[in-house]
C-alpha cells in the first residue's frame, strides 16, 4: 500500500472514529467544522484519484444530483402503526386483552419510543439498496439518496445478507441545537422540534442538505426473516444487532407488568439525559407465536401498544407574560 492508500485509510478511519463519538458515545472530540474539513479533504483526493474509492468510504454517502420529486415505493408487508394509551390503567386493560386471546402468560419487550420518523432499509447481498418512509402504511416515498447520508446507518453489512429491516430515523438532540443555532444566526425559522427537524430532513430533494442535518437511526423491526430461527421480538432485536445495524440499547424483556411499569418509571426520569428525543415507551409482545395469535387491526398490531408520556407543559415566554398580566 503506498502512502497516499495510507493517508486515506487513515482520513476514512478518523472520519468513523469520530462519527462514533458524536452518534454512540454523544461525546464528540472535535468540532463539526473539523469533521468536515477532513471528510472536504478525502473528497478532493477520491475525485482526484476514483481508482481509490472504496464502497464503504464515508464519501460514498453523500452521492446523487437533487431529485425533482420522490418515487414511489411500495410495501410488501405493510408497514403499521402504533396504538397509544395514556396512563397505566388504559396499559392494563391492554395486558388484559392480551392475556385473555392468548390464554396463557406473556412476556413483553419494552422499547423506548424514539420520536422520528418511521422508515424501511432493504440490503441485498449487503448493499444498502433501498430506504423508504412509511407513508400511508402501504405507499412511501424512495429516500434512499437521504438515508445514505445518515452515518450510523451502514452502507454494507459485513456477512452478506439480503434483508429488510424497519426502524426510526430520528435527529440526535445535539445535531438540533447545532441546527436551530445555525439557522437562527442566519436569520432562518426554526424547527419546532427534533421530529420536525429529522422529517424536513429526510424530505429534502438534494442529499448534500440531509448530510448537514447529522441524523441517526435505530432499528427495531424486520419486514421478511426466517419465523423458524427467530421465535420471539427479543430475538429478532439481537438477529438486527448481528446484522451490523445500530439497535437501542436500552430495550428490556419484561416478564410481567410490574417490570414493564418500572421501566417506564426509569426511563420516564432518565428521558432528559437521552441524547435523542422520546415521546413514550413501546409495550410489545415478546413471543412471535402470540403475536400471530394476537394479530393485527387495520393500522395498528395488537400485539404492542405506546404509552405515551404526558405531554411537556412547555409554557414559552409569550404565554407565561400573557399569564403574567
Ligand atoms: N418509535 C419507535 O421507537 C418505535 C416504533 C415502532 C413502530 O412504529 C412499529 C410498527 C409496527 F407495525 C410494528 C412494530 C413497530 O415497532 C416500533 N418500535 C419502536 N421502538
């Protein structure tokens, strides 16, 4: 390898390193301006020397001329969504249900409920091949170009496999600060908040944009997988987290509703230290069998339902002068 492979090896290695610290350990070591400096610098010398440009190089997410519009894509396995409920008695009548249409004892896994947006990832042989919205459940829009630009998503999956996999795509709240600043020294309105931010984003037509916007996913679904090997939800999480593909790490399996109303005490006073934005927390079945026998309704599984938090009494300071008078 001569030293210019040498440099660049090194150049892409700094440039994961600290996408590692901004996105997993939220602890970044140098400034955004340095991050770009360095990714500015390998693009000149890729563009210089394409021979090489190697697929999984950080330079390979931000490719593709703005689009004139989105094309359609269309769900093989429509992508659901969540029932809410609002206090724990309504979490109990759904414990109730539950138990009652599968006749025997349930364990669930709690999630926390990332507030973002809802998207679909297909990798063929390992290639990142195609991301999509939700949309109507049946119906979403391609935003491949965009999700390529999300650094905690990878480009290749090292053993191959050809899967899809439905998660969240959410705006980490360091990466909204830095936006909202940017955009309030330029005069700019700002994002009411990190699900408007992360949703704006994803919906820009020119990829370049979407990459400034430092978005991350975490992913806790699958469309098609082997139901022979993966029995249950708390399997399948770990099935995605062996795929190479970034899975939160605060899940729980609960083996009773006593768990499952300890970790929402947890997480409901831990919420402020998340370096990313919660709105609730997901209750899901954790046996595939039950979740078959549960089934689903029109929009939403009945297999797993959201408790969401109360909404934030956020007075701003127009209402709290208003009150004042
Ligand atoms: N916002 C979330 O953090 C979150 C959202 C969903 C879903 O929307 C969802 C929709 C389905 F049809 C099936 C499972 C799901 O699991 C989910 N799990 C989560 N943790």
């Amino acid at each position: 390898m001569n030293e210019r492979e040498q440099h660049l090896r090194d150049l892409r290695a700094k440039l994961n390193q600290y996408s590692y610290q901004y996105y997993v350990e939220d602890n970044p070591s140098v400034p955004d301006s340095e991050y770009d400096r360095l990714m500015n610098e390998l693009i000149a010398i890729e563009t210089e020397h394409p021979e090489l440009v190697t697929p999984d190089s950080p330079t390979q997410r931000v490719g593709g001329e703005p689009l004139k519009g989105f094309e359609k894509v269309t769900h093989e396995i429509p992508m659901l969504s969540l029932g809410d409920v609002f206090n724990e008695a309504e979490l109990l009548d759904f414990d109730r249900r539950v138990r009652q249409a599968v006749g025997e004892e349930v364990a669930y896994v709690c999630e926390l409920k990332i507030d973002g947006l809802a998207i679909s990832l297909t990798y063929e042989a390992g290639a990142f091949v195609l991301g999509a919205t939700r949309g109507d459940g049946t119906t979403g829009e391609n935003i491949t170009n965009n999700l390529r630009t999300v650094r905690t998503l990878p480009l290749t999956l090292p053993n191959g496999e050809t899967v899809e996999v439905r998660g969240e795509c959410y705006m980490p709240k360091r990466s909204f600060d830095a936006l909202n600043k940017a955009r309030q020294e330029k005069g700019e309105p700002l994002f009411a908040n990190p699900r408007n931010a992360a949703a704006g984003s994803l919906r820009q037509l020119d990829p370049k944009v979407t990459a400034h916007r430092r978005l991350s996913v975490f992913l806790y679904s699958a469309g098609r997988f082997d139901r022979e090997k993966i029995t249950s939800h708390w399997e399948l999480l770990q099935y995605i987290r062996k795929l190479g593909l970034p899975v939160n790490p605060e899940s729980r399996r609960c083996t009773s509703m006593h768990e499952v109303f300890d970790y929402i005490k947890e997480y409901t006073e831990k919420r402020d230290q998340l370096s990313y934005g919660i709105d609730g927390i997901v209750v899901k079945v954790d046996s595939m069998a039950q979740q078959a026998a549960l089934g689903n309704t029109v929009k939403s599984p009945k297999w797993m339902i959201a408790y969401k938090f109360p909404a934030e009494e956020v007075v701003s300071t127009l209402e709290a002068i208003e009150i004042s008078v």
